[in-house]
C-alpha cells in the first residue's frame, strides 16, 4: 500500500511540475521586447527579445546575438507595450511653459507710462501663453519619435537588507520571482 502511495506522489509531483513553472511571471513575456538591467552582465540596459527563460537563466536575443542572463544578475525587468507618441505629455508641457512666460509678459508689460500696453489683464497674458504653448506642443508631439512604453514585469521582487557584520554592516539585495 505504501508503495502505491508513493507512486501516486511521485507521479502527481511530476505531472504538477509544469503547473507550477506556469506561474512564473516571466514566462508570460517570451517572444515579447523585453529591458534587462543587469550591471554584472552589461553595464548598459539590455533590449532584445526575450527567447526563453527558466529557473536560473533568461535567453535574450539582441541585434549581437543571444544573451544568457542569470536571473540573480537581474536588477530590473522591463517590457514594451508598444511605441507611443507622447503628444499630450508634450502638448502639458508647452503650455505649461508658455503660461509662465505669459505671466512674465505680464509682469514686465505693466509699466504705467506705456500708452499701449502688451497685456492689460495678467490672466489674459497666461491664458494665451497656455493656450499656444499647448498648440506647439502638440504638434511637437505628433511629429515626434515614437518611444516605447516600459512596464515593470509584475512579481519580480527586489528588495534590499542591512545585516549586521563583525566589523559594521553589509547590505544584501535579494530577489524573488
């Protein structure tokens, strides 16, 4: 009877095996343009595709060719959710810019002897600075590069401790997948 037991238990333990190497959140992402930092393996941000990944190591296939990376090597884990134009954050940004310089105008136009001032109302000033701050923006943006759109790789965990040493403290980084 212990022996049917212990078959059963070894024939659940290896048909479970790919169940539970299914929950790796890495594995989601092959095929997909994939960002490693990993300062022992490059001292630059590596971006390919991401081939395979296992246990202990991730495959990366870049333009120089394929890269096998330890997942102990790995800091950071990025994927691309594609490219994107950043036309409102460019656009934000202009009238952001502009509004401040309208409020200069404003500022530096109120001089009581000018007869014709440049901007009677501050707000007035601001508001059409913002306005065709916002409008070079925008088209800054649409005529743009597109850049690609980094999402961290969810349940990659790093996190870093303090312990103390004999001769002060050492610090350790620790990851978990």
């Amino acid at each position: 009877m212990r022996s049917v037991r212990a078959a059963a238990v070894a024939v659940l333990s290896l048909l479970a095996g790919p169940f539970a190497w299914a929950q790796d959140p890495v594995v989601k992402y092959v095929g997909s343009l994939v960002r490693v930092t990993a300062p022992s393996v490059s001292p630059k941000r590596l971006v390919g595709t991401l081939a395979g990944a296992n246990e202990s190591f991730l495959r990366l296939s870049t333009s120089a060719g394929v890269n096998v990376i330890p997942r102990d090597a790995v800091q950071k884990l990025q994927w691309s959710r594609g490219l994107h134009k950043p036309v409102l954050t460019r656009a934000l940004e202009f009238a952001v810019v502009g509004g401040a310089f309208g409020l200069a105008v404003a500022f530096a136009a109120n001089d009581p002897n000018e007869k014709d001032a440049a901007c009677h109302n501050r707000l007035t000033c601001v508001g059409v600075g913002a306005g065709a701050g916002a409008v070079i923006g925008l088209v800054a943006g649409a005529v743009a590069q597109p850049q690609h759109d980094w999402a961290d790789v969810p349940g990659v965990k790093v996190r870093v401790a303090l312990r103390p040493r004999p001769r002060g403290a050492g610090a350790s980084m620790v990851m978990s997948w």
